[in-house]
C-alpha cells in the first residue's frame, strides 16, 4: 500500500510544531481526571486488574457499556479493536474480495480508499463543496455495479466536517437495502455536531448490512486509550472479524477497556464538555477566518472538529502550509495529505482543527503572521 499521507506528515511534524491546530481529537485529560469520575467499584476494578490477555471480542462490561450507545445494540453486537484503524482495516478485509468493487467517498481519511484499492476495484463519488459537501445520489446510483459488495462514508466527515440531510442519508440506506449492498459508515464524530438536530443515526442500528465504526478517541477525546469498535446486527459477519483479528492485536490493553468502561459510564458529561469546548473554539474561528476573509473561504462545519477551510492568498496552499509550520510552528494539513487516487480533490484548501485548548494562542501567532507576512 501506499505511504499514509497524513501520518507521514504527522510523523514529521505532530510532536515538534508548537501549535497544533489540525488535530483530529479534543482536549484529552489526564488519568487521575479520567478515574475522578470513577464509581468506587470500577476505580477498585481499574487498580485491581490483571494485566494478561484480554477476550478477543473484547471485555464483556466494555461491550455492554458500547452497546448503551445505541438503540439496537446488544453487547453481542459489538467488536472491539484496537482504536478504529484496525476496525476500518478488518471490516474491508472481510467484506471485500478481488471479484468486489466498492464505492467511497472524496475527500476521507485515506484508509478509507488506499485499503480497498489493495483488494479489488474501488470507485470514488465526491462529496460536493457547492452543496455543503453532500452526496449527489443519482451519481452514486450511476457508480453502482452488479458485484458492488460495499459502499463506505464518513460524517460527520473528516476533512470537512459535514453531516448527510436526513433525507440523502435515508435515501442511500435504501438504495443500499435494494440492492444487497453493504453499508460502512466511519462514526468517529457523531456526538459532536454543532446541533443536535442534524445527527444521523447509527447505520449499525437502522440498517441490517450497516456497520457502524467508533472510537474512543475523537468525540470522547481519549486517543490514548486506543479503544475503537465496530456494532453491526450481522454477528456472523462480526464473527469473521473477530477471526481475522487474530492475526493482528488479538485482543486490546486491559487497562484501557477498565478506562474506556469508566468514561463510557460518564459519557454525557464528557460529551456535554467536549461539545461545550469545540462550540466555543469554532466561534473563534469563524470571527478569525472573518478577520481575513480576503484570504479565506470559510463555512461552520455541521460537526465534528476538523474543517476545509478555501485558501485565496497568494501562495499555492501546500506552500502556505508549509511556510507557516516552518515560520511558526502552526500545524496545518496541506491539500497533498489528501489526494485520492480515486479523483481530483480540492488544492486549495487545508484541514484546520478545532477541538483542543487554548486556541487563542495559535490564533494570535496565525494573525500576526498574516498581518506580517
């Protein structure tokens, strides 16, 4: 497979620019914050565990706890991974096979697409910037081949932060059921959209050939933990899953499920916090793209923390990002992390973040930079 764009660049800058502002998660915290919410009995349960192998499906608690999530959910349901790349990773395998062809959207976070071009024939529907980067579904139905096993989405979505009408996304569910085709649907972000009235429902929980990926890293903000999930009402299709996980991590950290389990019994009060925090930092940066709208385009994503903002100054934008990590220490993501070998992707715009503290410095720097430069 091809280098992952995006962790190149990361490996390269992530840890050495001082103002990281394309981060994909929100604020972390620490763990004596984390085992403050803590019951007594999972805090006991936590300092008493024993650190050997884990069940390959993963801690029945966590998997009841994963299950709460959703409306149809039963623990049986539930598959757990070490965080989502590995779930994005098992899902294609299993599902795909060289006589399949599968649709995914453009742009997304590149597994998306370089996975299961290793496999068999992918085709890419774009994701439309004039119409707040949302499906064509005639184009789509266009695409749509007899031996097309699956068609893969992501919204909220990662880069642009978009969130599917209700009507488009019940739409595609039934052009998915008409026609056997199964539906993987990247859920990192639900939880976090600007309102409340725009959220989708889980795929896994309204469509019988849904999966539905999560994590404990974005919305919860808990990277760290490495706990993701797939929940699917195919138990036979998560059986395979479970099989092929075998050959990779086999089963998760023992100590991050005991955690993953705590934070999951205080999601609302995580979530109500993270909401609160990426709320507020998106109207700091909707007033700073205001400032300079002459060399910006900006919309306020419908979710999420990451957005694609128009670059309109005057240098090509891969530059621009690149002359401004190197001058500042601001972290943006260049167009080139997102190519697609599938289409054309925009190179005019960059991923900008939205979800950590303390915005207002890198915001400051940026200004002056732009005043400066």
């Amino acid at each position: 497979m091809r280098d992952f764009a995006l962790e190149v660049y990361f490996s390269k800058w992530e840890f050495s620019a001082r103002y990281h502002m394309t981060a994909s998660d929100i604020e972390s915290m620490k763990l004596s914050e984390l085992l403050a919410m803590a019951s007594p009995e999972d805090r006991e349960a936590f300092d008493q565990q024993w650190l050997g192998y884990t069940e390959t499906y993963g801690n029945p608690q966590l998997r009841e706890e994963i299950a709460k999530t959703y409306d149809t959910a039963a623990a049986s349901n539930i598959l757990c991974f070490a965080g989502a790349e590995e779930g994005i990773y098992v899902a294609m395998r299993i599902l795909l096979n060289k006589e399949s062809h599968a649709i995914v959207v453009v742009p997304n976070y590149q597994a998306a697409e370089t996975i299961p071009m290793e496999i068999c024939d992918v085709s890419g529907i774009p994701l439309d910037a004039g119409n707040n980067w949302s499906l064509d579904i005639n184009r789509l139905k266009s695409l749509i081949r007899p031996n097309t096993k699956l068609i893969s989405i992501n919204f909220p979505n990662n880069p642009t932060g978009a969130v599917l009408k209700h009507s488009v996304f019940q739409e595609l569910i039934e052009i998915c059921r008409e026609r056997g085709i199964y539906l993987f649907s990247d859920e990192v972000y639900r939880l976090v959209e600007r309102d409340a009235s725009v959220r989708l429902p889980p795929v896994g929980d309204i469509y019988e050939k849904g999966l539905s990926l999560n994590v404990m890293s974005k919305a919860y903000g808990l990277s760290g933990l490495r706990i993701g999930w797939i929940m699917t009402r195919d138990t036979g299709l998560l059986q395979k899953m479970e099989r092929y996980k075998h050959y990779l991590s086999i089963c998760n950290s023992a100590p991050s499920e005991r955690l993953a389990i705590i934070a999951l019994k205080s999601r609302e009060r995580i979530l109500e916090r993270n909401r609160a925090l990426v709320n507020t930092n998106a109207e700091k940066l909707e007033a700073f793209f205001n400032e300079f709208h002459e060399l910006f385009e900006w919309y306020r994503p419908d979710g999420g923390c990451v957005g694609f903002p128009r670059y309109k100054g005057p240098l090509e934008t891969n530059q621009f990002c690149e002359d401004l990590v190197e001058k500042t220490g601001i972290l943006l993501l260049p167009p080139k992390v997102y190519h697609s070998e599938l289409m054309e992707t925009p190179q005019d715009r960059f991923r900008i973040g939205f979800g950590r503290a303390n915005i207002e410095e890198g915001l400051s720097v940026f200004r002056n930079y732009l005043k400066n430069a």
